[in-house]
C-alpha cells in the first residue's frame, strides 16, 4: 500500500512549453504533506433519453492540471523558479521583479507502492498565485497554486532523468522575520501575510481533449498585510491618505533569505483594531502599484 510519506515532487524548467527537457535535471520540491495538483476534466452529458428514462453516458473534455503545492520557506532552487513563474520575472543576477514574461515547468509526482515508483508529468504548468505568511512563533508557510494544461504517466522515470536534492539552508520562521518597514510608520509587527495572484485560465480547442495553453486576464494583485502591537493614533495620522508609500520585509539573512520590496502601497481599508486576551493589535492591509521608478510592484532580492 502506498504511503503518502513517500510522496515526491520535483520541477524542472521547460524550454518548449509543454514539453518535458529530454534527459531532465529535476529540483526536488520540499513538499508538506496534502498537496493537491491534480488532473481535472469537464463532463459532457447528452441531453437525449435513452430507452427507460435513461441517459445515453458522458464524454470527458477539458483536462487540465490545477491544485496548489505548500512549503516551509527556505531558501530553495525550486522554490526560485516557481517564484519566477509566478511572479512573471526572470532573475537577474539575484534580483526578481515581477512582469510580463511567461516561464512554465514539469511538475513531477512520485509515489512508491511494493518497490516501483510511479510517476506522472503535469506539463506546461504555471504558478497562478503565491502565498507566504507567518507570524512571531511559527513557521514561516509558502504556498503556489499551480495551473498545467496535460499529464503523462509511467511507471518508470524518464530516461536519464536526475534528481538534485531541496536545499539545505535555514528554514524560516517569525524569528527570521523581524525586518518589517512600513513608511511613516514605527512599530513591533505580530504577523503577516502575502499575495502575488494573477488569474489565469486553461484554453481549450476544438479536437483537444487537453488544454492547449495557458493564459492570463486581467492585473496582478499584489497585498501586503501586517499585525502590529497598538501603541497610538500615530497610524492613522501617517496612512489615512492614498499617497504610495513603500514597504518590505525581509526573510533571513546573507546567504538564506530575501528581502520583498513593494514600491508603491496604499492601505485598502482603514487600520482595524484586534482584541486578542491580553494584547491590542491593529491591522494593515495594503494593495500595491505600479511604481515608475522601480518599473514594478513588487520585487524580491537575494540576500
């Protein structure tokens, strides 16, 4: 019987979308147990009565691979190249800033049952949304949702494929997240929680049963939120207005982490107040924008 402990996911980037680099070099994916990548369809049912009331079957279209991927924040190859993805960048040097530029990977399962591994490659897949949140005594999570147009499956690996192990460096909780900066704003922050969220959608055509591509509609949403101690009004007086300000927190140190830079925010609603037992807290919840200067809204560095 099969045990989920012995999941395995692995990445690589793809050249050709779609396509799966020959002879691979896979990236182990530090994966936390209840991830949900899955191949999905539509159904088609015939609307027509078959003899005795009953329905003449249905034919299954519309496959795609969708479903989401969690981590413990580190400092990780494959984790880089889903932030790219998602993020719609290409690291420079050890800068990323979030754009317009497409890059899609294989995501590889593996599981394990009576000695043989099986594997399945969802293709042309795209991270369609980041989440990273934490806070003062937990881990710090990562999480993508994935979106991928096929799959194939076998049970054995592709030929010549390799697989470099996750990374090793410090994985991140709140106590490797106490560089928080908000400016105009001077405070002791609890938590916080991050989105990068770009809809994007599987395209189907006539004669394919599987998507064809993928693609996006609409604006990136970049939020940017923060639990801090109440101290005063001091808040109010420094964000109640809808002039962009910047902001960044900073994950680890040389070596493990990164810092995150939002250019240009503005607080979406006004600052919440949170009882909680014995502690008084206020929310921020920001939204960012474009910014000219940088060229972006949000941007990750390599510490």
């Amino acid at each position: 019987m099969a045990n989920p402990s012995d999941i395995q996911y692995a990445i690589i980037a793809e050249t050709t979308p779609g396509t799966t680099p020959a002879t691979p070099a896979f990236l182990r994916f530090p994966n936390i147990l209840g991830d949900t990548v899955q191949l999905t369809n539509e159904t088609i049912q015939s609307a027509t009565i078959a003899p005795g009331r009953a329905g003449f079957g249905v034919t299954k279209a519309g496959y795609k691979a969708a479903g989401g991927l969690k981590t413990h924040f580190q400092r990780d190859a494959s984790v880089e190249l889903m932030l790219q993805s998602g993020m719609g960048g290409t690291w420079t040097t050890n800068v990323l800033k979030a754009g317009n530029t497409d890059s899609y990977y294989t995501l590889e399962k593996r599981f394990t049952e009576a000695g043989v591994s099986y594997y399945r490659q969802f293709k042309n897949c795209t991270t369609d949304k980041i989440a990273i949140s934490g806070d003062a005594t937990s881990a710090i999570d990562l999480s993508f949702d994935v979106m991928g147009t096929n799959d194939a499956r076998s049970a054995t690996m592709i030929t010549g494929a390799t697989y470099a192990n996750s990374g090793t460096t410090r994985k991140l909780t709140g106590l490797d997240a106490g560089t928080v900066t908000i400016a105009g704003v001077t405070g002791q922050y609890a938590k916080f929680a991050i989105t990068i969220d770009h809809t994007r959608e599987a395209q189907f055509a006539l004669g394919s049963a599987n998507a064809i591509g993928i693609g996006t509609s609409g604006m990136r949403k970049v939020t940017f939120d923060v639990t801090m101690f109440r101290r005063d009004w001091s808040i109010e007086t420094a964000l109640l207005n809808d002039t962009p300000i910047a902001a960044s927190i900073t994950f680890g140190a040389v070596s493990t982490g990164y810092t995150f830079l939002f250019p240009a925010v503005v607080l979406t609603t006004a600052p919440q107040d949170v009882e909680d037992n014995s502690k008084l807290f206020v929310t921020l919840s920001f939204t960012a924008q474009y910014d000219t200067t940088l060229g972006t809204d949000v941007q990750i560095t390599r510490l």
